[in-house]
C-alpha cells in the first residue's frame, strides 16, 4: 500500500514537473534575452483566456510603469511648500493612471504560448520608441508655459492684472501634466529630462504670489471730510489701485473690482478701476459711532475674482476714510402706533435711538414730530409637524411732520417680519419688533428738518 501511494506521489511530481518545464522561461523570469531590461519593459500575463492573458500582459507593464512614475512624484512634491502640497498631490498623481495607461497604446504582445489549457502573454514596450514622441510632447509643454508666462509679465507691466493672473493659472496648470510626463521620462530612461528646471511648479507659484504681495489700495482724496448728515460729503472719495514693480515704479491697476460701505457694515456700492487704476465713489455723511458725530467709509479690493489660494499674499486690501459730522441744534419727538392707533414703544425706542445716533436730542416738547404707522402687509398660514404657524410681513411708514404747520418735511419707510406657532397676534407683533429702517435713508430722512 504504501508503495503504491509512493508512485502515485512520483506520477504527480513527474507530471508538474513536466508541465512546469512546459511553461516558457520569461514567464518565470518576467525577463527575455531578446528584450534587455535597458530597452524594454516586460509584462507577463497568465489566463484561461488568450486575449485576457494579452491585457493582462500589457497592464503589468502599466502597473510598473505607474510605481516608478508615484516613486518620482514624491521627490517633485518635497519641492513645494506645505500649503501647495495639496495641488501637486491632487493635480499630478490623479494623472498617474492615464499616464502609465498611455504607454500601453505602444506596446506589443512578442509571444504567447498555451500550456495545459492556460495561456501565457510576454508584452513589451520599447522604451526610445516611446520616448521619441513623449520628448515631443515634453516640449510642447514648456513652449506653452513659457509663451504664457510671457504674456502674464506682459500683462503685469500694462496693468493687466487679471489678464496677467489668468494666464499664469493656465501656466501653473500645464506645470502637473510636465511634471506626469517628466515623472514617465524618467521611469522609462533613469535620468531626468534635460530643460525640467525651465519652469516649475514652485517658481509659478511663488511667482505669481510676488506680483499680488505689490499690490496695494490707497486713498487718494476725499478724507478728513466735514458734512451735515444725510447730506453729500463735499468731495467724493477717490481711491486708486496701484502695482508697485521691483524698481520702485507704481502702475494703476486696470478693471479691479472694489466695493465701499459704511463702517457699520451698510453697504455703499461698487465698482471697478479704471485703465490707470482710480475709482470714485459718492456718498452722504452717515454717523457710524455713538454720538452721532463721526462717520466711516471703509473701501477695500473684491477678491472674489483670484483664486482662494493666492488671496492672503496681497497686503494693504481695505482703507478707512474718516469725516466729522456736522450736528445741527435739532430736537425730535418721536410717535408711532399701528393702524389701530396703538403706540408701540419698542417701536419708537428704536427710532429714538436712530435719532441719538445721528446727533440729535429726542425730547417730548420738540419742534418736529417723527410720526409713524406700522401695518401689516402681508400674512399666511403654515401647516408644519409642529403646528399650525402665523407669518406676518409688516410696514412702517415714518412722516417728519413741523409741528407749527403741520407739513410733512420728509417720508422714509421701513419693514418686518414675524413668524410664530399658534398666534397671530404674536407673530404681528413680533414682525413689528423686528423693523429695520436703513440709517442711511434716515440720515437723508432728518435733514428734512434742516432744509
């Protein structure tokens, strides 16, 4: 018995050694002496299926390709600094794959062979063939940068800034798919390619972060202003825009976006520098602090139009301009009610203290009277999970009304909203606890007592 399991054993070696022996040497070696490891790239691939064994042959290639290709990024990445590590990581590795799949369009299966019913594949890629049109390529890749880089200096010298920022973005974005072909030239040659310090990802960046770092916002008139409020500040406020180059030389910024407002955040408006980088705006004199006796208008460079990643390299970006407010001897009483004729003094506090805030004294025996109406103008019902909810959109209408004569000097409005399960009530009062009224347009509003 024990004879007999002893040649089986030997039967069953002697076959596997037969069909082992069967199976061709490159596809235990993964090498071909027709083939030198200097020239070629070798891939085997074993199926069941002829075709798959192929593909399978041609992606081993690929696979070894790739790692050689990641293997040299990591070097390219130290390059950058931490902030940056994130666009090479996301811009050039998710171009890994293509990359090393592109290699397979030259590659050729040299010879297969079937072996007790499985198929075995020998692909290889002829390295100079290949690098003949990837040095191509390569060129074409740095011509382009460098022809965009040009033509963003160019830019920066006419004032072009954003002409200028756009084509060194489309510069930097040439830079991953160089440094994926350089990472492919390298894998497939051992050494670099020749012009790979011509341009770089870093040197772009850093670049580019330069010329934003010189530009600045300035005041150019306009500060130190005095007016009456509500009324127009004497002259407008003028700012300008400039890029100041590495020799000293100043260039107005072209068609930069800025935007102004007052220093209790009530926007002014915007607008965009023109060729020699000057822009204007007008504006009345508003208190912004707590007396009523001064005013601010902060103006500052729109950003939204540079990329995120190169915002905090421009420095001087906001200017304060400052202006006195002249304060007449005006007192004010102050009365609103809703249409029921119901006064409502959270109502009037709060208009009160738009009249503080303007300079002025809010007292009972006062030649003018600030008369307002508040009504409701729009509500609705609501069906929630909570309950049935009341939403109110209310008005105030304000009259400054001379108290002698009876005239109304001047009108502003204001409005509210109010939202509350169960109540209607609650919800028309909370709508009038919650008007606003702009304190720009009040501003204008009370010098109606002036005039």
């Amino acid at each position: 018995m024990k004879i007999q399991i002893i040649r089986i054993g030997w039967i069953i070696f002697i076959t596997s050694s037969m069909m082992f022996a069967q199976v061709p040497d490159w596809a235990k070696t993964s090498s071909h002496k027709k083939y030198p490891p200097a020239k070629y790239f070798l891939g085997v691939g074993i199926s069941e299926d002829k075709t798959e064994a192929a593909e399978l042959a041609r992606a081993d290639v690929a696979k070894q390709i790739q790692v050689k290709i990641e293997s040299e990024l990591e070097t390219i990445e130290s390059e950058f600094r931490e902030g940056d590590k994130s666009y090479i990581s996301s811009e050039v590795k998710s171009r890994t794959k293509s990359a090393a799949s592109e290699t397979i369009a030259g590659m050729e299966i040299v010879e297969t062979k079937e072996v007790k019913g499985k198929n075995y594949a020998l692909a290889v890629l002829n390295k100079q063939k290949y690098l003949s049109g990837l040095e191509v390529q390569m060129d074409e890749t740095l011509m382009k940068t460098g022809q965009l880089v040009e033509t963003g200096r160019k830019s920066i010298a006419d004032g072009k800034m954003f002409v200028a920022i756009e084509n060194f973005t489309d510069a930097q974005n040439t830079i991953p798919e160089f440094y994926t072909k350089s990472a492919l030239y390298t894998a497939l040659t051992g050494s670099q390619y020749p012009n790979i310090d011509q341009f770089t990802g870093p040197g772009i960046l850093a670049e580019l972060r330069d010329v934003l770092s010189r530009i600045e916002l300035r005041i150019v008139s306009g500060n130190d202003q005095k007016s009456k409020a509500g009324n127009p500040l004497p002259e407008p406020i003028k700012v300008r825009v400039i890029y100041k180059t590495s020799d000293n030389r100043e260039i107005g910024v072209d068609r930069f976006p800025i935007a102004a407002k007052f220093e209790n955040g009530e926007s002014i408006g915007k607008a965009e520098t023109n060729s020699d980088g000057f822009a204007v705006f007008s504006t009345v004199a508003t208190p912004t602090d707590n007396l009523g006796r001064s005013g601010a208008v902060q103006v500052y460079l729109n950003l939204l139009k540079i990329p995120e990643t190169y915002r905090p390299a421009i420095g001087k970006s906001q200017v304060t301009i400052r202006f006195d407010i002249i304060v007449a001897d005006l007192k004010f009483a102050v009365k609103v009610s809703d249409n029921l004729g119901k006064r409502l003094e959270f109502v009037e506090k709060d208009v009160s203290n738009l009249v503080v805030e303007n300079g002025y004294v809010v007292t009972e025996d006062a030649g003018f009277v600030i008369q307002g109406i508040a009504t409701v103008g729009n509500k609705k019902e609501i069906e929630s999970p909570s309950g049935k909810q009341f939403f109110v959109e209310s008005n105030l209408t304000l009259n400054l009304v001379e108290k002698s004569t009876g005239n109304v000097l001047a009108t502003t409005d204001g409005s509210g909203k109010g939202l509350d399960v169960g109540s209607l009530i609650i919800a028309t009062e909370k709508s009038f606890k919650n008007i606003k009224v702009s304190k720009k347009k009040f501003a204008a509003f009370l010098q109606g007592a002036v005039r």
